[in-house]
C-alpha cells in the first residue's frame, strides 16, 4: 500500500515540475513571436488538460487499490472465520461442483478437502430424502432464493448425521448463480435426543411395541380408514393369566424377560396390517383391519392363544402361560373408539371369569353385569367404611366331650336396603377390586376381639376359625396383615385357625408354601377347608404345613345311606390321622350322622344339628357349654356345669 503511495506522489511531483517549466518562462517572453505566444498559450492548455486526466487517473488508481486491498482484506478475513468456524461450510459453482470445503465441513463428513473438491454434495447423500425433497431443493437455488432444511447426510464411515443447512445462490451483475454457498451445523446430538423423546412418548422400551399414546391414535387413524373401506376392525384386549405369580415368585427380570418373548409371538400372528400394542403391564392390544368376517378374528384370536399357550424357555425356567382375550367389533359393537375401549376390556375380563386360555366377544348383557358389578363395588367400599359388615359364628363341637371346642367366623353384609347379603354374593367382588385384603384384616381385629369379649370370665377363650380366600395369597399381603393384627393383641394368636381352600395351593406353590410356614411361625394354625372337593391330593396335606382337615358337607350330607361316601369320609379320616391331622366334618344336620363319624373317629363336627351360625350376642352364651344336639347346652342342674373349652 505504500509503494502505491509512492508512486502516485512521485508522478504528481513530475507533473507539477513539468507545469513550472512550462508556465513559467520569463526571459523568453519578450522574445517571443505573435505566433509563438500563441502557441505558448496552447501548449499550456494541453498540459492541463493532460495534468487533469492524469490526476484523475491517480486518484482513480489509487480508490480501485484502496477498494481491492479492502477486499482483499475481508477475504482473508473471512477465509479466516470459515477456516475456523465449527460450521459445515462447502462452496460450489453453479453447476453443484465442489470448489471449497472448511476443517468443519471434514471433521463431520471425515473427507478431506482434497477428497471433496471436484465432486459434488452427493458424497455425503444418505439416500433417506426422496426425489421429490432434491427437486425442491434445485427448483428453489435456481431462482436465487436461499433454501433451508434438515438434511440426513452420511459420512465417509457410513454413519448417519443430521445437519441443519442454508444453501444460499451467488449472483452476478446479470442475476445468474455464479456459485453456490453451503453453510450448516450438526445438530445430530439434539436431533436424536428428541427422537428419544418422541419414542420413549410413543414406544414401550421393554417391547418395542407401540404404547398407550400411540395405540390410541393408531385406533383413531385405523377406525378412519375402515369407514372408508367399510369393512370390519377388530379390536382385542389381551391379558396374561397369572403373570403377577410368576413376577412376584422368579422376580420381575424374568417377567420383563417373558414379555418380550411373549410380544414377540403376538407379532409373528398378525398380517402386516395389523397392529400389536403393549398397554402396560401384562397387558397388550390387536387392532385387526380389513376383515370381512367374525370367523376372521376368530382364526387370529385363535392363533394367539395357541402361540401364548406353548411353553416358554427364559433362561433356567419352563414356564407355562395362558392368555385371555376380550374382542369387539367395529362397527357391529360400537362406533366410536373409547366405547369399542370399554367393550374389549370388559369382554377380556369376562374371559378371565369363564375360565381363562381363551376369548370373548363384546355383548350388551355383559355391559350391563359389568355396570352391576362395578355398582357393587361401589357399595362394598362404602360398606367398610361405614362399617356395614358383621359377623356369624358357628359352633365347633368336640365330639369326644360335647364341648364347644371352637366357632368359625363368617362374614355378612347388612346391607342398607337389601338387608343381610351371604358372603357368595360379594366375596368375588371383594377379591376382584382388591378389598379383600382390608376386608380381611377388619374381620381378624373384630373377630378376635369380640371372642375375647364375649369369653366370660374363668372360661378359656375358644379357638377362632377365619376363612381365607386364594386373593389374599397373592404377593405377602396375608403374613403382613396377620402380624399386624397379633400386634395390637400383644401377638397372643389365641387359638387363631386360618382356613383356606385347596384353590390356595393350586397357585405356586412355593409362594404359598413359604406363606404358610410364616403363618406358622406366628403361632396360627391352618386348616383345610372343603377338602375332597377340588384337586384333592395326598402331597397337599404331606407338603403343607396343614393342621385342620375339614371333611366337605358334600360328603356328611348323604351319610350314613351313601356307602361310598361312607368309605370316602373313612378314607380321608384315617389318612388325616395318619399324618397327623386334627379332623373336622361340616354340614352335619342329622344324629345318625353324628354317631357314624365319632364311630369313625372324627374329632370334631360342625352343623345345624348344634347351631346355625349366629351372632356374637348368641354365640357368647355356647362358649364354654357342652352341647347336646339341638344346640341345647346340657342343663347345670343335671350335673353339668358349664366347662372349659380346649382345643
């Protein structure tokens, strides 16, 4: 820039030299002609006119030198910001060839400059835009406006990268793109955070399946396209059998590890048209499209039971499954998606009540049990609050002394309007809607304590018999609720029997096994009810900490005329001794009974023959006595004064 100084100053120098030289020639003025003053005159003119042309030239120089330093300049300094920017930055000519790529634009795509140079941005396409999106693209450069997207691009190592770009068009003097300018950042960390978002929002991680969100919208956009085609859609609601059982007794890795399997053959049963969601839980979704027929969702309804019932191999363990299944049809059922919801489920549970392994269709008789149902539920949460409930005693007598050896609580309902409701009516109800555990343990605090109660004084507290349902079983509930209970009893059991039916041991039978010795550590007895009923196997009473056998009036109700059950109720009292058993015989009603089963051995009985079950009211003036049939205490002044009752 200084030479350029120089220079201009030195040739303004000269030519003001020249002009003095020129101008100013005094001695030779009064020598010169006419004529050569005129020409003087001229010479003089046209040097200032050369003077001022070469003037304007400098000055002009030295603006264009000014003005090409000057952008000189700003190129190197924003060569100097591109070389160092973290921004993806590449230029081509019009025609899309690479003429300059940044460091930026190598550390992300990982090609050199001397990789990229000559070629064109399709050396990082990734093929993932269609044909469509690039003719936008050109459409958009051409006419000289910048265009701006998310582009998926590919690097040298075949990875994918997301990269939020501006191609801006360079133009002449003309308007005609000389060039183009590509500038960008990678932006793929955010991009696939969201994307994780957006699948964690829509996506079950454990399967892979669609979750709730997405199921809903499937449903939605499915239902659309079957008023179109005006056909038939299926929706099934799905459920595993027993699942909470094989959670709470292998752990829940195990579970997690079976439903993945399990959504894995729910999938290999549908067409690619249909859909498989996971609810949460144990619980899974099939939205069938397109079928012209109910014989269509029963094939599939029939396969996915199939698929579900084979064994299934997680890790060390065999496990075996079943699955219930609830169907309703659009739009024979219902036409919008939260009733055909409803329907599914509803019709999944009914499934569940008619034996599990198997499916049901929707119908509007089981709306209206379910709304029943749901009613009542409603009536018997209130019931324990309001303390609607109330308990019966029945007597157990001993038959070797008459004594009334012990009295088994039974629950009732005093319902408001209904008036007493026998326990058949609501206990299923209890378990389903998961009352039955405090239901429970109000009727072991009021039963003990009113025992205790009525007990008069000098008289031993007969034993309690409380019956336990196969609800109670499931998880640790029934241990936690006991021990509670004995605690604000000072942990005396007092002679506490729990009864439950052999449904109990035909869960898992681990689980319930460790339960029950717990029940025992705590000092309660467990009694066996109904037996010779249901799955009645030797290996129960050997397996199980069982101290009651309490023969089913199945059994009493056709002794001493039945022979067979003559023999049978002879078997089960032998076998019960054997292994040490106590023995009692329910339903008792007639004294030839009676007579037959203390000649057979049995220790105690319990029936209409003594007492019907009664309130407590009733019940405190039996305890201690010796009973005769008819449930008459045997008379004081007959020499039989009222006596301890023992176990």
């Amino acid at each position: 820039m200084r030479n350029y100084k120089n220079i201009t100053l030195g040739v303004i120098g000269l030519l003001v030299l020249t002009g003095i030289l020129v101008l100013d020639e005094p001695s030779h003025e009064g020598v010169l002609t006419d004529a050569g003053k005129r020409y003087h005159v001229y010479l003089n003119w046209m040097y200032g006119v050369f003077a001022g042309y070469i003037l304007i030239l400098a000055i002009l120089f030295v603006r264009q030198t000014r003005h090409r330093l000057h952008n000189e300049s700003e190129m190197r300094m924003l060569s100097s910001i591109a070389e160092h920017a973290t921004d993806i930055i590449y230029i081509t000519d019009n025609r899309g060839v690479i003429e300059y790529v940044n460091p930026g634009f190598e550390r992300a795509t990982g090609y050199s400059r001397h990789e990229a140079i000559g070629k064109t941005p399709r050396l990082v396409k990734s093929g993932k835009h269609s044909d469509d999106f690039y003719r936008g693209l050109w459409s958009s450069v051409l006419r000289g406006r910048e265009f701006r997207e998310l582009f998926v691009n590919r690097r040298k190592d075949g990875s994918l990268f997301y990269e939020e770009k501006t191609i801006t068009p360079i133009l002449d003097k003309d308007k005609k793109v000389t060039q183009f300018i590509s500038t960008g950042k990678d932006v793929s960390e955010r991009v696939l955070g969201q994307e994780k978002i957006n699948y964690l929002a829509h996506f079950d991680t454990l399967t892979e399946l669609p979750n709730r969100v997405l199921f809903r919208r499937s449903l939605n956009e499915a239902l659309a396209r079957t008023r179109r085609s005006e056909k038939l859609l299926a929706l099934m609601f799905l459920d595993l059998d027993n699942f909470k059982r094989i959670n709470d007794s292998l752990g829940h890795d195990v579970g997690d590890a079976l439903l993945k399997v399990v959504a894995e053959r729910l999938k290999s049963c549908i067409r690619e048209t249909d859909s498989v969601s996971r609810l949460g839980g144990d619980e899974f979704t099939v939205i069938l499209e397109n079928i012209n027929h109910v014989n269509n969702a029963i094939a599939i309804a029939q396969k996915l039971v199939h698929a579900i019932v084979q064994p299934f191999q997680i890790g060390p363990h065999t496990l075996h499954v079943s699955i219930s299944i609830g169907i309703t049809l659009y739009p024979l059922d219902d036409a919008e998606a939260d009733l055909l919801i409803k329907n599914a489920d509803m019709a999944m549970y009914h499934a569940k009540e008619l034996g599990r392994n198997g499916f049901q269709f929707y119908s509007a008789e089981l709306t209206t049990r379910v709304n029943e149902h749901m009613r009542l539920e409603g009536e018997l949460r209130q019931a324990l609050e309001r303390e609607e409930f109330v308990l019966h005693y029945q007597p157990i007598v001993d038959l070797k002394t008459g004594l009334v050896k012990s009295a088994e609580a039974l629950l009732r309902w005093q319902h408001p309007e209904r008036g007493l409701v026998p326990p058949n009516d609501f206990i299923p109800v209890l378990e389903e809607s998961g009352l039955i555990m405090p239901v429970t343990e109000w009727v072991l605090n009021k039963s003990i304590q009113q025992m205790r109660d009525a007990t008069p004084k000098g008289v031993s507290i007969p034993g309690l018999a409380v019956n336990i349902t196969a609800g109670c079983f499931r998880g640790n509930g029934i241990t936690k609720c006991t021990g509670n209970v004995l605690a604000s009893f000072d942990g005396d059991p007092g002679g506490l029997t729990l009864e439950i039916t052999e449904s109990v041991l035909m869960q898992d039978t681990q689980h319930v096994s460790v339960l029950m010795h717990n029940l025992k550590d705590l000092g309660i007895k467990i009694a066996l009810d109904d037996f010779g009923t249901g799955q009645s196997s030797l290996s129960h009473l050997r397996n199980f900490p069982i101290d009651v056998v309490k023969i089913d009036r199945a059994f009493v109700r056709e002794i001493p005329d039945n022979k067979n059950d003559v023999a049978m109720v002879a078997a089960i009292i032998a076998m019960s001794h054997g292994l040490g058993k106590q023995v009692v015989a329910e339903g008792v009603e007639t004294e030839a009974q009676l007579e037959l089963l203390r000649d057979l051995g049995c220790d105690s009985i319990q029936g209409f023959l003594y007492s019907r079950p009664v309130p407590i009211e009733q019940m405190a003036a039996l305890i201690g006595q010796r009973l005769q049939p008819g449930g008459q205490p045997v008379s004081a002044s007959a020499g039989n004064p009222r006596q301890t009752a023992t176990l």
